[in-house]
C-alpha cells in the first residue's frame, strides 16, 4: 500500500506557470512508474504526464513542450511544472503511482488546477 499527496494546485492567469507536487508515503523501493492525470468537468480523466523509474518519459500531445515531469528531491517523489497554462489546462489534477508493472494504481486526492484571467 502507498499514500500519494499532492501539492501546488491554484489559480493562474494565462500563460503562467505552476508547479505540482506529489509525494508518496514509501520510500524503501523506487516505484516503478509515476505521474499525472487530470479531470476537467464533464470529461473524462486523461494522461498528462508519467516518469518511469528508468526514466523514461510519456506526455499528452496537448502538454508537449510546454509541461515538463521530473523527479523530485526525496525519493519516490514527482514533480510537474506547467507553462504557459492555457484556460483549457484547467482540470483536477491526480497524482498516479504503480509500484510495479502489472500491479495496481494508486492515485492521490487530486488539486485543483484554474487557469482564467
């Protein structure tokens, strides 16, 4: 079992920038994969961005180049930093883990991402 805690959501005007965090509550093995997916209202929930241990790198078409996902300081930790956030980046945001492949997902309790003048 692992916990995993978001940080960093909030309100942005477009063409700013944020940067999410997200931690996971075990730290005695590398997690195989983590990353994020988001959920605007009404849609369904989407790849954003995943890091597997190997440091290997997916991103939605719609992120590419401008969303950069990366591994934190501490171990078993993520990072997404956002720019030039769009009105239609807006969405919940969950952080995702597995712990290896073929196992189940964990997700955190999602932040809240408004980009809006």
């Amino acid at each position: 079992q692992v916990q995993l805690v978001e940080s960093g959501g909030g309100l942005v005007q477009p063409g700013g920038s944020l940067r999410l965090s997200c931690a996971a509550s075990r730290n005695d093995f590398s997690i195989y994969i983590m990353g994020w997916y988001r959920q605007a209202p009404g849609k369904q929930r989407e790849l954003v961005a995943t890091l597997t241990s190997g440091r290997s790198t997916t991103y939605a078409d719609s992120v590419k180049g401008r969303f950069t996902i990366s591994r934190g300081n501490a171990k078993n930790t993520v990072d997404l930093q956002m720019s030039s956030l769009k009105p239609e980046d807006t969405a919940v945001y969950y952080c995702y883990g597995r712990l290896a492949p073929m196992t189940s997902d964990y997700w955190g309790q999602g932040t809240q991402v408004t980009v809006s003048l």
